[in-house]
C-alpha cells in the first residue's frame, strides 16, 4: 500500500517480476514453478504484458514457468481494459491464480469470464480446520467451485497434520504452510525441494 501511494508500485513490481524471471531462469530443474504477487494496479498498465514478454525473452524462460497470483478482490472486479491484460498475459503462457479466495465472493460470475489456472483459499478459513463447521463447509464450497470450472487449487496456511488431512482428503491439489518448511534462501532451494519431495 505504501509504494502504491508513493506511486512506485510500477517500478518496484517490475523490478520484482523480473528479478523472478532471473531466480526461474537458474533454476536447474524445470519442475520447479515460480509465483509472484501482482498489484491491482500492475494489471490496470495495459503496457504490462509487453515488459512481461520482454523480460522473458531476455531471461529465456518460457511462461508456463510463472505464476502471477492476484487478490480476489481484484481479480473480480475488473473492467475491459484490465481483462485483456489478463487475456494477453495467458497468452504468453503467465497462469493466473486468485489468492485470498473465499474473503470476497463477490462477483463468481468473473470465475467463467477470466482465464485462471487456479485458486488459493485463504489461511482465514484453514486455521481452524478441521474442527470449525463454518470453515468445512467454506473450504467443501470452494473445492466444488474449483472441480467443477476445472480449476487447481492450492489450501495455504497448513501448519499442522490434521489441516494437512483434511485438506488432502477434500482433494486439495497444493498445500502451501510451515507444516513443509519455512522461507529460505534461492541458493538453497532446489536442495531443500529434493530433500521434501515425499510430502
């Protein structure tokens, strides 16, 4: 919010997105994807997706490797010109996931409309799974949304074994959490996805 009001919120996910697209490139195994968190306001600069394929050109690194996860709240409410960045984007191979879902469910009709690859449900209603009734049938509502217009979805904030259980069990297809590490250094990534791959 601070560099959105200070107006350098271009620059500086620019900065970032490219900085991913360096990170992506070293990578040595191709499985490993890269997500980045996006600005509302990023996507209203219909000159965004030309810096996007330009930094992947100049990276090498093909679009399919990116995920651009984007807030709900902006995901589903966004006008013409936002929806052919979204468009253009695709293009280029960028996936598209909603983060923070389920906090707004303001607009589902947008779900059909725009070309997403996933859905995050927010931490807000897995804290308290699998014993609050209200957050079963959340995350229950937000996995039959996502089958049914084919859509991955990713459950965040596990940190424990019966949020793992139960969100495996409703199909869950990522698990994001503590319960599988914290943050770590680039230089050390690939060694730590080898050493966890079994979970």
């Amino acid at each position: 919010p601070i560099a959105e009001e200070m107006g350098i919120i271009g620059r500086l996910g620019e900065t970032i997105f490219d900085s991913a697209c360096g990170f992506a490139a070293s990578l040595t195994d191709p499985e490993i994807t890269v997500s980045i968190n996006i600005s509302g306001s990023q996507l209203m600069d219909e000159t965004f997706p030309i810096f996007v394929a330009e930094s992947l050109q100049e990276h090498a690194v093909p679009g399919d490797r990116l995920f651009l996860e984007i807030t709900e709240s902006v995901a589903m409410d966004t006008d013409e010109s936002v929806q052919r960045v979204f468009e253009e984007l695709s293009s280029l191979g960028i996936r598209l996931i909603i983060d923070d879902f389920g906090t707004g469910f303001s607009n589902l009709a947008r779900l059909k409309q725009l070309s997403f690859a996933a859905i995050k449900i927010d931490r807000g209603f897995i804290r308290d799974l699998p014993d609050s009734p209200q957050d079963r049938a959340i995350f229950r509502a937000a996995q039959a949304i996502a089958r049914e217009m084919n859509l991955k979805t990713v459950a965040e904030g596990i940190e424990n074994a019966e949020q793992d259980q139960f969100a495996r069990a409703l199909g869950a297809d990522f698990l994001q959490g503590f319960r599988f590490g914290h943050p770590v250094p680039p230089e050390k990534l690939e060694c730590y996805a080898g050493s966890r791959q079994e979970r």
